[in-house]
C-alpha cells in the first residue's frame, strides 16, 4: 500500500490522525515546516506550503493526502493552491480537507479563507472529500482561559457544539482510507452548549470563581453565530463531552477571585 501524506501532521488534529492511520497500519508521512516529534513509525518531511519546496518529492508514489495544516495569521489559499498543483503533478488521486461548519454563513475573516480552499478543491480536478467540523474543545477552552483572567468574565449570548480532535481525527482517517466522497456531512460535537454553560464547566474545572455576565456582542459575525449557523443540530458524531476533555486537559488552581 501507498503511503499517506498529512499536512500539519505535528498539530494538535494532524498528529491524531497520523495515529489513527498507522493503527489502521498505513505508513504515513508527516509534513510540517517546523521539526517536532511524530508519531512512532512515521516519517517526518520538512515542507513549506507557501513556497512548495520539498513538496514535490514528498508526494511521489502518494496517492491520498490529508490536509490538516492551517493557519490564522493568513497564507492558506496560497498553501493549498500549492498543494493541489504539487498534488496533480504527483498524481495524487484523493486530498481530504478538514473545514469548519457555518463558513458559509458567518462572515469571519477566517472562515471566508476555508471556503476559498474548498472552492479551489472543488474546482482542481482531483478526487476529493470535505469534512466540515463544529469547534474543537480546545478553542472553547482557549476562549473562556482568557476571558477567565478578569472577575467579571463577559460571555457571548452564544451556542457551541464543541467536539474532540481525536473523534474528528477518526473520521479524518476513515475518509482517508476510503474513496473520494466530495463534501460529505457535517461533524457535530455530542452537545449543544450555550457558552455560558461551557463557562461555567470550564472555571469549575480549573477551580475558579468568577461572575459570569451574558453580552450581547453587535455585528454580523457575531449575529451568524447566535443564529446557530457555526451548529451542525441534527448531528451529534462526536463521543467526548467538553467535561470529559477538561478532566483530561485543565488545570486547577486557586483563584484570587471568591
């Protein structure tokens, strides 16, 4: 069997998925412009996405690459228009893309880049899957972290549907190893949360005490997201609650807040 690229493979999603697919017993080769450990039994390939250097021979004898790596300081449309080219030279047959749910409707900055790389795949020529997600545990953490730092922590008059990289890095590499299915159905966390719950899940978690204030934030990025549409609703794929992450990743500590 061919091996499987995944881009960003040292990320908090890619090296999951690098894990799911050498359990499956794929070798795998992992890009990354940066040298970090990888997962035992993978192969570590030092590539520039903006630029393509080394891409070219990191694809030969690839058929499937997983694309995973991103970034929010920009950059992205040209990556993956550097991938798609090196890819189609390679002869890769299949690129799964990992999105996000709602970049359609909630203008984001950040979000309108995931529909362009969408759009670019959808128009390569390549075989090809998208997965949208709803927002990893991770983010809602980093989220409340910050706010967290004040007594008084603001919360957006919002949903989340929060879901675990490992679940979402599951299916990455079940539609790996699959066939190219085009954009296939949302991936939900198990719940719908309003962030106010997730607040208050994420202070008791770290031990911490403060007044929770509910904001309504103006505009229509933020409008997008009281709608719902960042929620995939009927679809609850995901198996790890947000509690169940925080008892794995948060860390107590005293507060000068009571």
């Amino acid at each position: 069997m061919k091996p499987i690229v995944v881009t960003g493979g040292t990320g908090s999603l890619g090296r999951r998925v690098v894990r799911e697919l050498l359990d499956a017993g794929r070798e795998v080769v992992v890009l990354s412009r940066r040298a970090r450990p990888v997962a035992d039994g993978s192969r570590f390939v030092s590539v520039d996405l903006r630029t393509g250097d080394g891409l070219g021979q990191a694809l030969t004898g690839v058929d499937t690459v997983v694309h995973c790596a991103s970034t929010l300081t920009g950059g992205d449309e040209q990556a993956a228009r550097t991938l798609i080219d090196a890819a189609k030279r390679a002869g890769v047959t299949h690129l799964v893309y990992v999105s996000i749910v709602g970049i359609d409707r909630i203008p984001l900055p950040y979000y309108r880049t995931k529909l362009a790389v969408e759009r670019q795949l959808e128009a390569s020529g390549l075989g090809y899957t998208i997965l949208r997600a709803t927002q990893f545990h991770e983010l809602v953490q980093h989220i409340f972290s910050l706010l967290g730092r004040s007594p008084i922590v603001p919360v957006p008059t919002m949903r989340f549907q929060p879901v675990d990289t490992r679940d979402v890095a599951g299916r990455l590499a079940e539609l790996a190893l699959g066939e190219p299915a085009g954009r296939v159905p949302d991936f939900g966390g198990p719940e719908v949360r309003d962030a106010k719950s997730l607040a208050r899940a994420y202070l008791t978690a770290t031990g911490r005490r403060r007044l929770l204030v509910p904001v309504r934030v103006p505009g229509r990025i933020m409008a997008g997201f009281r709608r719902g549409e960042n929620l995939v609703g009927d679809r609850f794929d995901g198996e790890r609650t947000f509690e169940q992450f925080l008892a794995e990743h948060a860390t107590r500590r005293p507060s000068r807040f009571h």
